[in-house]
C-alpha cells in the first residue's frame, strides 16, 4: 500500500507541475498579444514661457527728467500705401500695438542696447530687418518701420519647369503595433515561457505515463 499511495502521490505532484507550467508558460506568452500601452513623455510638450525684459508702454513722453528714455515711430504698409494700424511693434521682446494712424511708442526705457522689429503673425513681411538702437536714458528715438501686406513685386514666384515622378513602389504593409517597443518584451521572456510550457507538456505526459504503469499493477495484484 505504501508503494501505491507512493506512486499516486508521484502522480499528483507531475499533475500539479504540468498545469502551473503549463499556465505560467502561458501568461508570459500571452505578453505578445496583449497591447501594452506607454504613454510618450513627448506626446503633449510644455511650452515654454517667454521671458520678456520690464519695459513700460506709454503714449508718449519728452525724454527730460529721470523718466527716461522712449522710442516713437510710425508703421507703414507699402503695399496700399496706408498707415499699418494693430500692429505689433517688438521692443527688445516688449509688445506694443500701432494706433488706427500706425503711430507707436513706449516710454521709460533704462540705458542700453534694444532691438526693434515688426511682429506680423500672418500680416504680410516686413520690408526691412530688425533696427538696432542704443539708447542713453534721457534722449528719445524715432524709428519707422513698414512692411507689405502684399508680396513684393521682387518676390513674384516664377514658372518652374516640372519633371516626370515615378510612382511609389508597393511595400508590404506593416505588421500592427501592438502599443509598445520591442524593449518593453525582452527575449528572455518570451523564451521563459516556451521553456514552461513545454515543460508542462512533458510533465502532463509523464504523469499519463506514470498512471497508465500503476494500472496494470493494479490489475495484477487483482
């Protein structure tokens, strides 16, 4: 009896291997299907802030004082000849607007070196590059600017003379992503779970085997 219940006992434990091989083998698998889904730090940027020095926008000034220095000027649209009304005049990264005249101004400017440039955003191009002043603090400037809210006649595109294009050879279609990089499955993964459900397999078979031996014995004893 206590060989019999031996070898149930051996029979039992194949059993119980060959399903949780055979199950864990399976889960590490499954791993190649299941889509796993990263989300990409890249995917939605910050923006960044802009920073911009602290000028003061005013309407106007007589530079005497300690009020300090101001830049004045007035924008132009060549292509209708018109004053440029809302249009935003940079100051060393400061924004003001033109009048409905296309006059601008911003006052209490510190000594130093500015940069001033139209922003257009889509209004047309400017007719000039960015105009550098020095400024000393108790004198003004005057700087006109203009632009075109037209191309200029120098930049009318000219006919270009079009060439034959092959057409795009078929390529295979791309298998589905599955949601994540490869990096994300290492081999050894995948391998592990080969290695246990085979495992698994053979364990099943062997625990058959082993119950189909303690029949005939059984049989015998009989």
């Amino acid at each position: 009896m206590s060989k019999k219940n031996q070898s149930s006992t051996t029979n039992n434990l194949l059993k119980i291997g060959a399903i949780a091989c055979t199950v864990t083998g399976l889960l590490l698998l499954s791993l190649l299907i299941l889509p796993v889904s990263l989300a990409s730090p890249d995917e939605f940027p910050l923006p960044a802030p802009s920073p911009r020095p602290p000028l003061t926008d005013g309407n106007g000034g007589d530079g005497g004082g300690n009020s300090g220095s101001a830049i004045f000027g007035t924008v132009t649209d060549l292509s209708r000849d018109a004053a440029g009304a809302a249009i935003e005049v940079s100051v060393n990264g400061a924004i003001v607007r033109t009048d409905t005249d296309g006059t601008y101004s911003i006052t209490g400017l510190n000594a130093g070196d500015y940069i001033v440039l139209l922003e257009l955003h889509g209004q047309g191009q400017p007719a000039q590059g960015p105009v550098h002043v020095i400024l000393d603090g108790s004198h003004n400037a005057t700087i006109n600017l203009e632009y075109y809210s037209q191309p200029s006649p120098t930049d009318t595109p000219q006919p270009t003379a079009t060439t034959p294009t092959e057409p795009a050879k078929a390529t295979p279609a791309d298998l589905p992503d599955s949601g994540a990089p490869t990096s994300h499955r290492p081999p050894i993964i995948i391998g592990l779970g080969l290695v246990l459900l085979i495992a698994g397999i053979v364990l099943f078979n062997k625990s058959r085997g082993s119950a189909n031996q303690q029949n005939p014995a059984q049989k015998s004893n009989n």
